[in-house]
C-alpha cells in the first residue's frame, strides 16, 4: 500500500509519503526504503480474525504521514467499511482482471478455464465492496494458446506496471475518466 500525498514537485501531481505493507517481508518495503522513502510493516498474523484491531495498527502510521491517497497493490486483506469509509473516492487498487469480471482471488485460472480470448488488468477506487469500485483505468492483453496461469499473469504484470501509473498520474490531477490502454 501506497501513501501520496498531492503536492506539485517536478512534473507529477503526487510524490509518496510512506509505503505500507501486511507482510514484513514484502519487496516493496526494501525498493521503497532504498528510494528514500518512509515505510511500515504491520503483519495481520498476530490479529487473527480482528480486522478492526489490525487496522487500527496500520491507521496509525498512515494518518500520521497524512495522505490524500491511498493505493493498493498486491494488498491480499480484506479491508473493512470502516476502514474504506475514511478514505472513500481517494483510495484506489489494481486488479488483475477485466472487472467486472473475477473479483477477488485465482484470477488468471478463471479466465483460462472461462475460455476467454483477452484478459488484463483494472485500477478501480476502493468501496466496501471487494473490488467492485468505480472503475478508472483497464489494459488489455491476448490469451495465447498453451497460457498457464502463470504465463497470464506475467504478461498481465507488465501492463500493470504501465497502467497504474498512468491512472495515478490522471487521478491525482483530478481526473476520473477510464483510461484504456492495450
Ligand atoms: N477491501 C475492500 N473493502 N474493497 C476492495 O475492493 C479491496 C479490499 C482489499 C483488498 C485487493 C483485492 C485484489 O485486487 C483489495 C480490494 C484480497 C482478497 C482476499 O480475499 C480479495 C481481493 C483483494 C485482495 N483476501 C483474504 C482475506 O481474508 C486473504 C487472502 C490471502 O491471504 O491470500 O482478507 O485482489
């Protein structure tokens, strides 16, 4: 999870305030750390099923470095209304599908046992609803005969990183348009 906040510096929108993770050992903390950026690890383990308590460990942080926006990326915990509602029109997520279609876990294998032709990526605003936001931003990539789940998911990881940036660069000078990329 990434904290931005708003503030003109160069020639984007937003510049990163801290760098969240569940996981103690997530790649994204050492990267962010190496950038100069400030980051906090809150592991969900200890919580249980206590959702709220867990929360409240990771608010802390976040609230203290005050950001206007929030952006989850390969964040696996579902986050509770609560939660969503203090944040609610600024906290975006990237989802590898084609939302609506397959919310949630196992994207790639649905779509190969679907049959489907394309699959991709979405960036959509976070609601209480699991991934079920308004949508801003969609790639598209071809399924190709033979894809494993994991050949799908590479070649949907690298649209990914082309489109959320884009999304976030539109989204933080206050578009909210669907960006289409393929
Ligand atoms: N929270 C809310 N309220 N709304 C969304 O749209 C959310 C969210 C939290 C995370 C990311 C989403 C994804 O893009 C996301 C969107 C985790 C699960 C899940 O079932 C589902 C969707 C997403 C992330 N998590 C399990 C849980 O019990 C744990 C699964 C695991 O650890 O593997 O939280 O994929």
């Amino acid at each position: 999870m990434m904290a931005l906040c708003r503030d003109m510096v160069g020639d984007h929108p937003c510049r990163p305030v801290l760098v969240a993770s569940n996981d103690p050992d997530a790649a994204g903390l050492r990267r962010a750390a190496e950038l100069g950026i400030a980051t906090t690890a809150v592991d969900h383990r200890p919580y249980g099923a206590d959702r709220a308590a867990f929360e409240s460990a990771l608010l802390e942080p976040i609230l203290a470095a005050a950001p206007d926006i929030l952006c989850l990326a390969g964040f696996m915990r579902v986050l509770t209304p609560a939660f969503v509602a203090r944040f609610e029109g600024r906290m975006l997520n990237i989802h590898p599908s084609l939302l609506p279609k397959y919310p949630g876990l196992r994207t790639h294998a649905r779509a190969l046992a679907a049959g489907d032709l394309e699959a991709g990526c979405s960036v959509h605003e976070v609601t209480a609803v699991l991934d079920s936001g308004p949508l801003l931003g969609r790639a598209v990539v071809p399924v190709l005969v033979g894809d494993t789940p994991e050949d799908l998911a590479s070649r949907v990881l690298a649209q990914e990183h082309r489109l959320y940036p884009a999304v976030l660069r539109r989204f933080g000078n206050g578009e909210r348009g669907l960006l289409r990329l393929n």
